[in-house]
C-alpha cells in the first residue's frame, strides 16, 4: 500500500513557478522526455526553460535513475503528486510500494505519508517571473562549475591496492554502494565490482552482508507473485559467492522473516493470521505450517547455494514479522508467549534449516531490540539466550544502552554511537552469558561513519574507533560486524580494525599513522586528536540522532512562516526543533554544539598545514563536510529557535542565514571535488549540485525578505565579507 495523502501546508516557494523547480530539481538526472511529460510541454521546452535557469550545458546522466532514484523520489516527494511522480520515474504504482516498503524504511524516512500536492503543469512566464528568472540564472551561474567526478563513480580500476591483508576472524561490512532494496534482481558488479572488493581485500575485509527477503529467494505458498523470478536471484547469488570468493570473503543473507502481508492477501491462508497492525498481518509462528514454511525454504535455498557465508538475523525490529516481534501482540494465540520464546523460535528454525541442509553456513543471531527499546528486561534478554541453539552465534550492538553525560545531561545510547565507544554494561553481560552457554559472540559496531555523520565515507575520528575495539577486545570479542548500511566504505580504518585485532598485544597506534601518513603522521593525529575530543562533545540522543538537520545538512530549505510538518527519521529537518533536542535543553544544545566546532576548527586548521596527498586530500574534504553538516544542524536549530520572534530576533536570524549561506557555498565546492560526497547506500545521494544552488537561492530570498524592514544586514555583510 502506497502511503496516504495528507494535506499539509507548504511555504517554501524558491522559484517564481512550481514547473520551474520541478525543472530545476531534475534536469540532467531525469530524462528530458519523462519531464516534458510530466509538465505537459515539449521537450525543446523543457531545454530552453533549464537554460533560463542558468542550467547550461548539463548532460543528462541515466545513472541516477538506475542508482539515485531515491534522491529523486526524495527531491519531489513535497512537489508532484503520486500520478506525477510515478511519470517521472518511470515506473509503476507496485514498483513505487515495493520501493517505499523495502528501501530500508524509506515510506518512514519520508514522514509516512504523501503531502498532498496540486498537479504542476508548464505555462509561459509573466514579465515579472521573467525578471525575477533572470536574477536566479545570474546566482546559478555564478556558483555552478563542472564537477571534477561524475556521480556514482567511486572506484577506478587503478584504485585497489595490490597487498593482501587476510584476517584471522570475522569483518563483516556491508557493500560501501550496495542496494538495499531487491540487491539480487541486478548484476551485482552494479554496486560490488572488482575493483571494491580488491579494496575491501586489502583492509581485511572477509564479509560482504545484504538484505535478503525470503519470499524473493524460495518458492513463497502465500503469494507466489511474491516470488517470481526467484530462481534467477539465486543464479546472481551464486556469481556474486564466486566473484567474492576470489578476494577471500563470503556472503551473509540479512534476514527479518517472516514477513508480513496485507490482511487483504491472505485469502485461504486467513487461518494463518497472527499479529494484526495497520492493515498488514502477521503469520503467526505459533502455527506449525509457518515454521514449516519458514524451515523449507532456508532449507531449499541452501540445497540449491553452496558457500554461503552465513545468514544474520533480526527478530525484534521496526518490521513486522513473528506476532511478538514488538510488545502487547494482539494475536490470540501468542499473547501468552514470552517474546524472547518467540525470537529465539524464529532462529532456532533457521538453525535447523541449515543443518539440515548440510551447509557450513554461519547463523549469527543480531539481538538489536533485545532490549528496554523493545520492552524486554535485562532477565527476558538472558533468558531468550538460554532457548538458542547451540549452533547459533550471537551479536550485540556493543554501545546499546551506554551511559553518556554531555552538557551536564546524562542519557544513554540507543542504537549505535562512533562518538561514545563502547562496549555497554548490558552488553557486557549479555555477551559473556552467550559465551558463558557455549555460543560463538559478535560484537556490532559503526567503524567508518554512523547517523551521527553519514553524509561522508568515513569520519576522521580513528582513535575513537581504536579505543572501542581496544575495549571490546579486552572482554573477549573477536570477530565484528562492522556496518550497518552506512560505513561499507573501504577506508584505512577497516585496516585499523583488522591490524589491531590479529596483533593487539604488538599493534601501537602511533605506528599505525606512521605507516599510514609517513611524515605527515603527527601532524595527521594532532588533527585526529582535535576531532575526537570535539565529536565526544556531540549532543547524541536518538532524537538528535534521526530527527535533526544534520543528515541532510544544507540540503535542508529554511523558512520564515512557521512550519506544520514534522521532522522525518534522516531525511526532512523542518523547524520541529523542539523534538529534535531532547533531552538537551536549547542552550546546551547548541553550547554543545559550538564546543565541537570549535575543536573541529582547530584540527582542520592542522590539516591545511599539509601538502595535499590523495590520502590527506581525502582526509581533509571528508572532515570539512563533517564540520559543514554540524554547523548547519547548529545553525538550523538557532534559526528555528530565533524565528518564534522575528521582529526582536531580528538581527541573529540575519546573521544565522548569512552564516548558512557561507556554508552552502562551501559544501558546494567540496561537492564539486569528489563523488563521494553526500552518499550513502540506503539514501543514495542526500542532494545534488541543484539542491545546493536551490539552499543559496532560498537563503537570498529570506535575506531580502528580513532587508525589506531591517537595514542591519548590509552592516553584517561587510562583517563576514
């Protein structure tokens, strides 16, 4: 099911026209024919109106309809209405619902609901939009440059270094570029060529996991249309198990099963009906005919896929799966069993499956929501270990549930933190117990980048990461899953990782950057040292962590009317700044804040004191979108704050919108150095060249709106000129 129309109030108009931003938002990333279709217009029209834009010159790149087509749902998804929207992208209403379902959570990343909005069709411009036009054309072109990289173009065939490093235990990523929607339905040289394996190989990565849907790859009796074609991703399964055996790594199936269908899709499975929620069901896996399902077809798909790495578990999540699969199930036949009877079922199951089959495969049993999250006690987490099979391994989120104090403001992490290493005290003692009963333990941590900061590759903060894995060694763990969707990235702190955990008795951290940076090194930690320290005073919450402007940054349009629209999970900051920084107050929030940029200053000001290598390069450009991300949550907070009054507030919203503009133009220019900027699997591309021209257009119209009764402004122009 599509998500529902909402009828919601939208402010933000940075064009004369709607036709004009649906132009200038995609033009080169769409087809020139999908968006004369959409407007109604020829497509001469449409080139001779991008021109007017200032959008000279631009190709039309299909890349990002095949790779970014969640930044251009995401670009129209307050614009086009659902018939429109599907025009330009080319596909049907199934195809959108599948997307929006299965694209890790991304019905939810963009607020759950569709806004209503009124069909957009070309009409010529008045005089005054023309006028207004050409002083839009002017800024455009003043700011817009020819990138130096292509999008989605990550790894040359020169890229991958020559050495093999071979770990002892387990590194396990997910794909730096892969989908995480239908991965196997595509060529998986896509999103996992040879050149990133090469890579991957030599920082001693041996685990590549992605999403896997169960219906998707056996035969599915509830719903065969479910699994049309699934033969076929087997056959791309076993290319990809041969292509990744060559550089010495194995594949390991995500698995959150077993799905959920809409109740309309039951029909004679009706009896099978467990948990109902918002229009789906679960089938519940009290009913011996779902576990029998669930056991033939692990069972088959391992028959049939030899060398399978593993397959890693979640049995408490956000999806809906078994009836206890979050608290209070309103299955009659389930309400009596405890959930951690229920998760550990649904891995024993599999366990069975695979043994049975003969496979060596791993089963690694990820216990994120074996928690107070979830509604479960310290007890029922020890007790749902104490009913896994013996063959399965058990994983943790080593940071979950760790005390924090920032600001005076004590709190405790949820989901995962590079800033606060781990491990937690509940993790601790969960591990040990697994231990303790004979299975193999996994720690899972964020190693390149988190929510934190997930705009960039990797985040320069190597000795925080060194201090987690220090940590999570000393009780123990030795193999880790070191990614969730975001952190693939092949970076020098994978090879950290891998060098300390096969050596931590000889492994010495300042040898490590001397090796890495050669005489470059001291300078290289002395910057390091500053951005640790100034990442450790981050004002983490989960609210913070999701909600706030920091994912995407400048991207984010500002207005000066109040805003109805909540903040959506790392996609949409509106001015919902209240909820946002929770359980900060305003002032240590931001405070917060303002000493982490102080510190972030002071070792990117260590950085320019380099010559520029291609490592120091990329060093250096991650860490000023880093602080460009930081600075715009800071300043978007302070702006949403100041706007309750616009009259007394007047001067310091001037202030923070010059300030933003500064720093849209800066990310701008770091955009225009490197691919890598802005991307991330699950989202693909947070913006684009266009969104940040679009931020500069939109900070200029508030200025001139705030200038029409204030003349401070050209006081503070001179300032930060």
């Amino acid at each position: 099911m599509l998500p529902e129309i909402e009828f919601v109030k939208l402010n933000i108009q940075n064009f004369p026209t709607k036709w004009q931003t649906v132009i200038f938002r995609n033009y080169g990333y769409v087809s020139l024919d999908k968006i004369a279709k959409v407007l109604g217009c020829s497509e001469k029209t449409v080139l001779y109106e991008a021109e007017r834009l200032g959008l000279y010159n631009t190709v039309y790149n299909r890349v990002w309809e095949e790779k970014g087509y969640i930044t251009i749902i995401r670009n129209n998804w307050y614009l086009l209405p659902y018939a429109q929207l599907l025009q330009l992208l080319g596909i049907t209403e199934e195809r959108l619902e599948y997307i929006l379902e299965n694209d890790d959570f991304l019905s939810v990343k963009l607020g759950g609901f569709k806004p209503n909005c009124e069909e957009v069709r070309y009409e010529p411009l008045t005089e005054q939009q023309e006028k207004e036009t050409n002083i839009i054309a002017d800024t455009v072109s003043r700011y817009r440059k020819t990138p130096l990289q292509n999008a989605f173009e990550f790894f040359s065939e020169n890229s991958g270094k020559s050495e093999n490093f071979l770990s002892k235990n387990k590194r396990i990523v997910h794909g730096y570029l892969s989908p995480c929607g239908d991965a196997f339905a595509i060529n998986s040289e896509m999103y996992l060529p040879d050149t990133l394996l090469k890579e991957y190989q030599s920082q001693g990565v041996n685990g590549i996991w992605l999403h896997g849907v169960l219906s998707a790859l056996s035969f599915y009796p509830f719903d065969e249309t479910l699994c049309l074609g699934y033969l076929k991703r087997r056959a791309e399964i076993k290319r990809l198990i041969m292509r990744l055996a060559k550089y010495g790594i194995k594949l390991y199936l995500y698995f959150n099963e077993p799905r959920a269908l809409p109740e309309t899709k039951f029909g004679k499975y009706a009896n099978l009906i467990g948990r109902r929620e918002n229009g789906y069901a679960s089938f519940c896996f009290a009913r011996e005919e779902v576990k029998n399902y669930l056991y033939e077809a692990v069972k088959d798909l391992l028959l049939d896929i030899q060398n399978l790495g593993g397959i890693i578990t979640i049995t408490m999540s956000e999806n809906l799966t078994h009836c206890n699969y979050r608290p209070e199930t309103n299955c009659p036949v389930c309400k009596n069993i405890p959930p951690e009877k229920s998760a550990a079922e649904v891995n024993n199951v599999i366990a069975r499956a695979i043994r049975d089959s003969g496979s060596h495969a791993e089963l690694i049993a990820n216990l994120w929501g074996w928690s107070p999250f979830m509604g479960w006690t310290e007890e029922q987490t020890l007790a749902g270990i104490e009913f896994l099979d013996k063959d399965v391994s058990v994983m943790c989120v080593s940071e979950y549930d760790l005390n924090i104090e920032k600001g005076g403001i004590k709190s405790r992490i949820i989901d995962y933190s590079i800033g606060n290493p781990g491990p937690s005290e509940i993790t601790k003692k969960i591990l040990k117990k697994a231990r303790r009963e004979g299975h193999k333990i996994y720690a899972k941590i964020q190693t390149n980048n988190s929510w934190e900061c997930s705009a960039v590759p990797y985040l320069p903060v190597f000795d925080l990461v060194y201090e987690h894995i220090k940590n999570l060694t000393s009780i123990g763990v030795e193999d880790y899953m070191l990614t969730w969707t975001l952190g693939g990235y092949p970076s020098p702190m994978l090879g950290m990782v891998s060098s300390y955990s096969n050596n931590p008795e000889t492994f010495n951290l300042n040898a490590w950057y001397k090796e890495l940076f050669g005489q470059d090194s001291d300078c290289v930690h002395n910057a390091v040292r500053l951005f640790c320290k100034g990442f450790s005073e981050y004002p983490f919450s989960i609210d913070s962590l999701y909600y706030s402007p920091k994912t995407l940054g400048v991207a984010n349009l500002w207005d000066l009317e109040s805003q109805e629209n909540l903040s959506t999970m790392v996609c949409f900051a509106f001015d919902d700044y209240e909820n946002w920084i929770k359980p900060y107050p305003i002032d240590i929030y931001l405070s917060q804040y303002e000493k982490l940029l102080v510190l972030w200053e002071q070792g990117l000001g260590e950085l320019e004191k380099l010559k520029e290598t291609p490592l120091i390069k990329d060093l250096r450009i991650y860490a000023q979108v880093a602080y460009s991300h930081f600075k715009s949550d800071y300043l978007q907070t302070k702006f949403s704050c100041l706007k309750n009054d616009l009259t007394k507030n007047s001067k310091e919203i001037e202030k923070s919108l010059l300030e933003e503009k500064k720093n849209a133009e800066s990310l701008l220019e770091l955009l225009y150095k490197s691919s890598k900027v802005g991307f991330e699997a699950s989202n693909h591309y947070y913006y684009t060249e266009r969104n940040l021209l679009e931020k500069i257009i939109n900070l200029d119209t508030l200025v001139k709106m705030m200038l029409t009764s204030h003349s401070a402004i050209f006081e503070l122009m001179k300032d930060l000129e």
